[in-house]
C-alpha cells in the first residue's frame, strides 16, 4: 500500500483470494490443458474487484527422449475484471484489470536435465487484445470525486504479445533443491522483468533423475 503525507490517507495493500482448478493429458506425442480460476481482490480503502480467468491449450512432441524434451503448441488465455483499478490515486489498487483481455500464443519449450541439474526456456509470440472502461479518479471517496470531477479514460488496444523465460533446480544434497526462475514479457499492458531463487527441502530423499521438465517455486503474489 501507500500513504500521501499531504493528507495522512493509506490505501491499497490488495489481495487475491479464491482457487483455480486445472485438467490436463499427456499421452507423450501430444498434450492438453484447461483451467479456470475466480478471485476476489481486496484492499485497504479500495473498491473491491473480482477476477475470472480461463486459459487452455494443445502441444506436440518434437522431441521425446528420457533426458530432453521440445514442444511446440498453442495457447489461449481470457480474463476479466468486474472494475478497472489499474491507477494509483485514492482508491485505486494499482494492478492491470481489464474488463476484456484475450491472448492468443504459440509456445515453444525446451527442457533438459543432467544429473543435478534440470531446467527449461521457454518462448511465446502471439496476439493479445485488451479494453478497460473509463473510471473514477476517487472510486471510493464521492465527494473527492465530486470536487475533482476527473475519470479516467477507457483503453481499446491490440497487439503483438511476447514472453521468454527459464528456471532450473539444482539438487545442492539429498534434500535440498536450488532453484531459480527467470521472466520477460509485455503479456498485459506493460513490459514486466521477473525473477526468484529459491530453496526447498524435501522430507525424502531424492535419489532418482531430477523432474522433467521442472517445476520452479512461483509466489502466489505473482499473477
């Protein structure tokens, strides 16, 4: 969140709370995935929003070996929001909500693993199309709004959408993995850098070959 030292107020501090179910199938030449998600998004002194989200999406095998794999597929991913909360004056949470967004990829994975080492890049090209209503400046303070008389205004945008990213786990002794992930894309409105280390402990050991592909650790505050 933050405060303005003008006027002593605080907001923002949003949340998403809700759950996401996903199915999938993998006969080793071709795979598919669908998911659905719903969360609601609170803060502190910001209007309340709601998020749904459904994405699928189809692969295929061009390579299939014990220790490398190479996919190629498509991808499709649509969200929206019940508000547009995407600035930062009192009221606003400051995230990317449009009431539309839709985006369209063809996603290339590569995914290795050597002894202690496993990891994947992974790169995405396509389409995405967005809109967002125009919106109050104070959404949650009426006579704010009503002194300033300001919205925002509304956004219509389509464009090329891009992603790269790795991760890898390294398995520093018998119940420690090594892991780090990295990110780059312009998958919303805005061009985003990611990236994390992590470490995990495994209560059993891990004698056998590292996953394939790999599963980095990923913040539930990321989306």
């Amino acid at each position: 969140g933050t405060t303005d030292e003008r006027s002593g107020q605080s907001w923002g501090g949003v949340t998403a709370n809700g759950g996401r179910g996903q199915l999938s199938f993998d006969d080793n030449e071709v795979g598919a995935y669908g998911y659905a998600s719903w969360h609601q998004l609170l803060g502190n002194h910001v209007e309340s929003n709601s998020r749904s989200e459904l994405g699928s999406g189809v692969y295929w095998y061009l390579q299939n070996a014990t220790d490398s794999k190479l996919t190629v597929g498509l991808s499709m991913t649509g969200i929206s929001y019940a508000n547009n909360q995407d600035y930062f004056t009192y009221g606003h949470g400051g995230y990317f909500s449009p009431q539309t967004f839709f985006a369209l990829g063809v996603p290339v994975t590569w995914a290795q693993r050597t002894g202690r080492l496993t990891y994947q890049v992974k790169g995405s090209v396509g389409v995405q199309h967005f809109e967002q209503d125009s919106v109050d400046y104070f959404p949650t303070d009426k006579a704010m709004q009503a002194a300033s008389g300001l919205r925002y205004a509304g956004q219509n945008k389509t464009g090329v959408g891009y992603s790269v990213a790795a991760a890898a786990e390294y398995k520093v002794a018998s119940n420690f993995l090594l892991g780090a992930n990295l990110g780059l894309d312009n998958a919303r409105d805005y061009q985003q850098l990611s990236g994390a280390l992590s470490l995990r402990y495994q209560f059993e050991e891990i004698s056998g070959p590292m996953s394939l592909p790999v599963s980095p650790y990923t913040s539930p505050y990321s989306n």
